[in-house]
C-alpha cells in the first residue's frame, strides 16, 4: 500500500510540474471583448517569460468562477475582491500578485450612484425604486451596497425597491443609470472613472452617494497544489514586469505601472463588508437566480 501511494504521490508531482499549459480564469468585469483585450498581451508576455503555454479563459459570471476553477481544471485566476474572499475560504486559493493603477493605487472603492437629476440623495429616497446591481458575487456591485443599505434603513431589498436586476458587468450598470433604465447604481470607481473619461455625460449627469472602504485590485490568486517552480516563475514575471522594455509597454496597455505581492491578509476589508452585509463567506450563495 505504501509504495503504491509514493508511485501514485510520484506521477501526480511529475504531472503537475511538467503540465504544458497554465489555464487561468477571467471575471467580466467589464464588456468581454475590452476584457479580452485588456489581459492578451499580459497573456502573451507571461508565456513568453515563464516557457509555458498558458491559457486565459473568459468566465460568464463572476460566481461561475469558483465552480468552474474546479470544474474547468483552472490553475489560477484573476480574482475579483470578493470572489478571492471566497476562493481563500472555499478553495484555499494562494494570492499571488495584484496591479497598482496609473494613479499609483493596489486597490479600489465600490460605488452607490444616481442621477443627479433624480433627486435621490440618500437610501430613503431610495424606496420603491429599481436599482442595477452587477453581481452577487461582487464587493462593489453587491456586497458593499447591501451592507451600506442594511445600516441605513432598507434591511430587505426585496421590499424596499420596487424592483432589483443583475447587469452581469459594471459598464452595463453604469449604463443602465444613465439611460434612465435603472435610478439607482453600483459599480467598482475604475471602470465608472474609465468610463467617464471617455464618455462626458457619466461624469456631467451622475452622481456618486456612497463609497465603500478600499479593497484589493483583482489579484491573481493560484491553486495552492499548483508546482512551486511554476508558481515561482509566475510571480517572478508579474512582480518583474516593470523592469522590462517590453514589460513597460504591456503595463501601459493593461492600465498599471507594475504589480505588487499580495497576500492573505490583504482581503480583510472584504471579509469586514461581507460581515456588516450579513454574509458569511464560507456558507454564501452567490450565483445570481
């Protein structure tokens, strides 16, 4: 029995180390072409750097992600704030790395929104509306706003707003605001300061009323049984990026100016909203109805 399981023990080692390609997860933060877009060339710079095929893969949902990390054979992902909070709890996931923006921050806000000519200025005036989330699954799109609500009055949702709906992604909630679709919003800062650069009106017609603590960028996070060599190497190409010509050129493209080591503990705040919203982390059911 014994040297059956070191034969067994042996092959799963020499399998996992000499695995010709990485498959690593995408959330739809945001239109899943402009996210496509915005990770290949990291793709591609990480395979170049590492000597490995790998392979970055477009998840539909952001709660799909902790089902199809096992189901897909996943070895790493992009983890959105919370569903790293998830994947640390329910998949021992190790964090690895996450970017620092173009203005020099490693993490990010969720936002509460309206229109300013709605006359909506606080949760109150917020009854009997429809409001946009983007995912349960999501601190800025979810978590944070249900807390924020639940400190202020509107403990159920399903009887304070005359009506609530995912988006699936935060442009698409911001977009809902604007065309008037939905009153009330919520979205993560960087895609709805993105979006503002681009767009005059978001910035001209909507108004932010509430902002949650800050939280960590997405980060890639890998499975914990992942070989260490590989992981190694993995870090060493983010944490290295910055030094390279090459590298420099990929950061710009992706919105960051490096990437910076990122550990457990950097998801406390996450584990803290959750915890003001009611939720338990290990427990939650997170995939939208």
């Amino acid at each position: 029995m014994c040297c059956l399981l070191a034969i067994v023990l042996i092959v799963l080692f020499f399998s996992d180390s000499q695995a010709t390609e990485l498959r690593i997860g995408l959330i739809p933060e945001q239109n899943v072409f402009d996210q496509v877009a915005r990770y290949r060339p990291l793709e591609d710079y990480i395979k170049k750097k590492i000597g490995m095929n790998i392979k970055f893969t477009m998840l539909s949902r952001y709660g799909n992600i902790i089902e199809h990390f096992t189901n897909r054979g996943l070895d790493g992902a992009f983890w959105g704030s919370f569903t790293g909070a998830m994947a640390i709890t329910k998949l021992g996931i190790e964090p690895v790395a996450r970017p620092v923006s173009r203005d020099g921050s490693s993490t990010y806000h969720g936002y509460i929104f309206v229109r300013k000519d709605s006359n909506i200025r606080n949760v109150a005036d917020m009854r009997g509306k429809i409001i946009a989330f983007v995912e349960r699954a999501t601190t800025a799109g979810y978590i944070f706003p249900i807390a924020y609500f639940r400190e202020n009055g509107a403990r159920d949702i399903n009887t304070y707003f005359k009506e609530y709906y995912f988006t699936g992604s935060h442009d698409v909630a911001i977009r809902a605001v604007l065309s008037g679709q939905a009153d009330v919003g919520t979205t993560i800062n960087t895609i709805f300061n993105q979006l503002a650069r681009a767009d005059r009106r978001i910035e001209k017609e909507l108004m932010i009323l509430a902002k949650s603590p800050r939280v960590p960028a997405n980060a890639l996070g890998i499975r914990k049984t992942l070989d260490p060599e590989v992981e190694r190497r993995l870090r060493d190409a983010l944490l290295g990026i910055d030094r390279e010509p090459d590298g420099k050129k990929i950061l710009q493209r992706f919105g960051a100016i490096r990437f910076i080591p990122t550990v457990k503990e950097d998801y406390k705040p996450v584990f803290d909203i959750a915890r003001r919203a009611g939720i338990d982390v290990e427990n939650y059911v997170y995939i939208n109805e």
